[in-house]
C-alpha cells in the first residue's frame, strides 16, 4: 500500500528526487516479475485461474513465460458483458493500478520497452521529459517496427477507452475534470467518456496550457486509426466493416461514413444504410474535427505552405486558422484553395459544421433558432439578422458568410435548390467554364439577376434571387462583381461610404452619383445592371404608387429606355 501510495506521487512536486529515482528502479522489477506484487497476486488468483487456466500462475516456465497471465488478465479488464467473461471488481482495480503505474514511463512497460528500444532510440531519442517518449511512439506510428506499431496501438487503443491510465494527462486536467467532468471521471467504466467531455470543454477558462496540449495530441493521434476513438469504433464498427472495408485511418472513415449518410439523404433513401447508433456519434466526431485543421489532415497538409504565408501568427483550436484561410481565400495557391472551397460548400450544406459561425452566434442561435435543425441554421440566422436583439458580432459573422455564398450559387443551398432548373436553363455559358471547386465570383446569380429583369424566373428562383437584389443593394460586399470589377472605384470614389460600419446602400449610391467619372467599361456595366438607387424597403412602396399617379407619372408609365429597368427595382411591366 505504501509503494502504491508512492507511485502516485511520482514525478510530482512532492516526490524529492531521490525517492524518485529509488521508487523507479523498485518498480522496474517489479513490473518484471509479479511474485514482487503481493496485493496483485491476492486479488487476482482467483481470476487467473479461472480465465487464464493456471494456479501458479505468478511462477513463470517455458510455457508461461513472465509477464504471461498479467496480458490474459489486461486482455479481460476491459471486456464488455458481450463480449464475454470479465474480471472481478477487485481484480479489474489492481489491473488498473498497474496499467496507470506502467504509463507513468515506458521502462515500467516490458512488453513495450522490449519491443520498442530500437525505435525508441531512432525516432525518440530527445524525448527525456516524463512521458514523452510514448507520446513520440504515437507521433511516428506509421514508421515503427510492426512488433512496436502493435504494441503502442493496442496501447493507445486502450487509452482510448479509459484516458486515466494516462496519469500524467490526468493530473494536468484534474481542475477541469473537476469542474466540468466529475460525473463521468467516477464512473469505474470510463468507455471513453471522459475524453470526450474533455474536448467539450478543451476552450474554457479554466482549462490550462499543459491539459489542453495533452488532449489535442490525443486527438491528434486518434486520427491515425479509427480505433483510437473508442465510442467510434464500438458505434460503428459494423457499419464500417459493411461500407468502408479495408479504411484504417479515422479521418477516411468519417468520410467514408458521412458520404453514404449524405447521399442516402439527398437521394431520400427509405432506409440509411449508416445505422442510427453510428450517426449520432458521426456527427460527435465530425464537430470534433472541425475546431482544429489539423484534425482534418488531408486540408492541413494543402494549405501548410499557405498556413505559414498568411496565417503564421495565428493560432491553432478554435477554427482560427481555417478562418484565416477562409479571409485570405483569394491568395492561397490552388491547391489549398481548392480544399478550403470544398470545406466551404460541406458547411453551407451543413452549418453546424462551421466552428466559428456556431461558436460566435451560439446565443443568438438559442435565442432566435431553437426550433432550426442544423441544415436550416445558417438561413435561420439570416433571416433574424437585422432584429434589433441580434448580437453584433454574430451579425458580422452572418455577414462574411453571406458574401461567401454570393461569390458561387454551389455555396448557397436554397438558392440552388430552388434554381436547379433556371440556372443550366439560363446560365448554360457559365457553368460550361466552371471549375469543380474554386469560385464564379457571382457569375450565376449576376445572369439569374438578369433573367429576373426579364420576369423568367420559375416562382422560387424569383423568390430568391428577389432577397438577394435586396440584400446587396444595402450591402455592396454581397455583390461580388461589384467588388471584383469595381474597387479601384470604390477605393477612389467612395472611400468614406465603404469605411461605415453598417452598409444600407450608400456604396452603390455614391457609385452612381459617380458613373460619369468612372472610365472602365465593365464597372460601368455592373453598376448599370445592379438594383437601382432605392434601399430594399421601397419595394414596399410600390402599391402606393398608383395615388401619386399625378406626381411620379413618369416612373409609372412604361419608359421607353431599357436602361430604366436597370437602374430601378421596378419589374417590366
């Protein structure tokens, strides 16, 4: 008792350093010859006997070498009642004592010393601090020796399940287990709860440097091996050997998984072929990913040089450095533009998958949305933007997202949806040039703006493309090829008017007050197809038109210049 005691206090600021030392070479040969483990040996005989079918089993021989009956006793600790025959409460809780002790270094391991000493020498061989030499097996798996690569899988497998073998990691987190984790941190079966509440909460105020360090590594090793996600994998393992076999790495699992889930619910199959126990924890994992980029390796490994052109001073968690890729979308190279693009159309589908937009209007979202399912959230908020009660920031947020859908229709949703026929049958020319994944810069909506003129939109494109017209004729940043083919002018012309902090049309005012100093050709052409002077509120006023018949006899008749339609919200009659 008193050994255990001290191994709880190992490479604490209680333990001097020479007890250290002392407790470390004891417990070296203890974890190599159980005889030395008498509290072990008591409250486990009768579960070797029965599960491991030996009675001396803490003498060792040819046919039980050292260390034999420990691994049958580890590989029954963490069994399920499915699965079969489980350990005594007891004996689970000296298995677990002695894995614990085993984490704190890796020579208390014999299994994994043995095994590992060459890679430990090649790959960790500045790793000396107190646990850094498993976190660096972990680091370099995919190069390890196949008896190593088994042994620290099956290790970081068992983490997996129950996190408080990671001692070390444990204590760095104590404060936040505390606060936030308690209920399931008593719990005897772990079943990778904790972890999980961990990285809920891996953001909060609380939370300190080497706990938040501790866990983002763990996810990042997760994403090795699907197996490593220990909710995941016993949610859907059936599923992922029936739809993705032969998929090891965690990250083509959830892709594999949410590609079928997606497709079963755009084609409205009668029956997901993802069962609905693996859903809920896929979209557990799926959110996880999307607060740090390097949880989503494939986007990471696209965009690193332009992490470090642009985005050098950001820091990663929280979303930060997809959101300055997002920012700096038009200079980020092609191929990292191209990820970033489809990560952008993934969200507009899915809004809840947008980090940043959920973090920023989490209130908001409960105060105007509660109802909205998370394929609706993002038009939910759209429509509450301007309601006194909404947040600023949030407002702002909504925005940048806004104009990130007007620069492609493949980022907005509804609007595709309810111009799938108008668009090949209008914009036919455009979409022949369209690339798969980088931007129209608005080249659809501008030819469906014109069509509106023309009144040949079916009903629910109008619809659409009407909210459009009068969003950007307030906000001229929803225009993108206002923006794309006019900035010189808006720099020049209307510098002030751009600076305002709340946009309801004076941009594209002052652009018009201005045609006649504009001298490019196609910003003329873009601001003689744009919506008109009129906020999007006049077109309220239209039925009250006819009473000033006398007064505004000039816009109430037919005008014979097409260019009128152009220049005013009006409808041709």
């Amino acid at each position: 008792m008193i050994l255990s005691c001290l191994m709880e206090h190992l490479y604490t600021e209680k333990m001097v350093e020479d007890c250290e030392h002392r407790l470390l070479e004891l417990q070296y040969f203890i974890s190599r010859d159980w005889k030395l483990d008498p509290v072990l040996y008591r409250k486990c005989q009768g579960d070797a006997s029965r599960l491991c079918h030996t009675h001396g089993w803490n003498e060792t021989s040819e046919l039980m070498p050292p260390g034999a009956v420990f691994s049958c006793l580890y590989r029954h600790a963490y069994r399920t009642e499915e699965q079969g025959r489980r350990l005594s409460r007891e004996c689970r809780a000296e298995v677990q004592r002695i894995l614990h002790q085993r984490a704190m270094d890796v020579k208390l391991d014999p299994a994994l010393q043995d095994k590992c000493l060459i890679d430990l020498g090649k790959w960790c061989s500045e790793k000396t601090e107190t646990g850094q030499e498993l976190e660096c097996l972990q680091d370099h798996l995919d190069d390890l020796a196949v008896e190593c690569r088994d042994i620290v899988g099956n290790l970081t497998e068992l983490e997996s399940e129950d996190i408080q073998i990671e001692a070390l990691l444990m204590r760095a987190c104590e404060p936040i287990i505390q606060n936030f984790c308690h209920d399931v941190a008593d719990n005897q079966i772990d079943s990778g709860d904790l972890m999980e509440c961990l990285i809920q909460n891996k953001h909060q105020k609380d939370m300190n440097e080497k706990c938040a360090i501790g866990v983002t590594h763990f996810q990042l090793v997760q994403m090795k091996d699907f197996r490593f996600s220990y909710k995941f994998k016993m949610a859907c393992k059936e599923d992922v050997l029936k739809l993705c076999p032969n998929i090891k790495k965690k990250v083509d699992v959830v892709i594999c998984l949410s590609t079928t889930v997606r497709n079963d619910t755009l084609q409205e199959a009668k029956e997901h072929r993802v069962s609905l126990k693996c859903r809920k924890q896929l979209r557990v994992e799926e959110l996880e990913m999307t607060e740090d980029i390097r949880l989503e390796p494939d986007l990471y490994e696209a965009c690193k040089t332009d992490i470090k052109n642009y985005c050098s001073t950001v820091q990663y968690g929280n979303a930060q450095i997809i959101e300055c890729l997002k920012e700096n979308k038009k200079q980020l190279s092609t191929r990292c533009h191209q990820k970033v693009f489809k990560l952008q159309e993934t969200e507009m589908m899915d809004p809840e998958l947008d980090y940043t937009l959920m973090r920023v209007c989490k209130q908001m979202i409960k105060r105007f949305c509660p109802e909205a399912d998370s394929k609706t959230m993002l038009q939910c908020l759209k429509q509450n933007k301007n309601s006194e009660l909404m947040d600023p920031k949030c407002k702002q947020m909504i925005t940048k997202r806004q104009i990130t859908q007007n620069t492609d229709y493949r980022l907005n949703p509804v609007l595709r949806k309810a111009c799938k026929a108008d668009i090949p049958k209008f914009c036919h020319g455009i979409l022949t040039k369209a690339k798969d994944d980088s931007e129209l810069e608005g080249q659809v909506i501008s030819c469906l703006k014109l069509r509106y003129a023309d009144q040949r939109l079916s009903s629910d494109c109008e619809d659409q493309i009407r909210i459009i017209i009068q969003e950007s004729a307030l906000d001229y940043r929803l225009d993108p090829q206002l923006q794309l083919h006019c900035s010189d002018e808006i720099s020049n012309l209307c510098a002030e008017e751009a600076a305002a902090q709340e946009q309801t049309g004076q941009v594209e005012e002052c652009l018009k007050v201005n045609l006649l100093k504009i001298k490019t050709d196609t910003c003329k052409k873009v601001i003689t197809t744009i919506s008109g002077p009129f906020p999007a509120c006049f077109h309220s006023f239209f039925p009250f038109l006819p009473m000033l018949s006398s007064d505004v006899s000039g816009i109430t008749s037919k005008p014979s210049s097409p260019e009128f339609y152009t220049l005013f919200p009006l409808r041709k009659p």
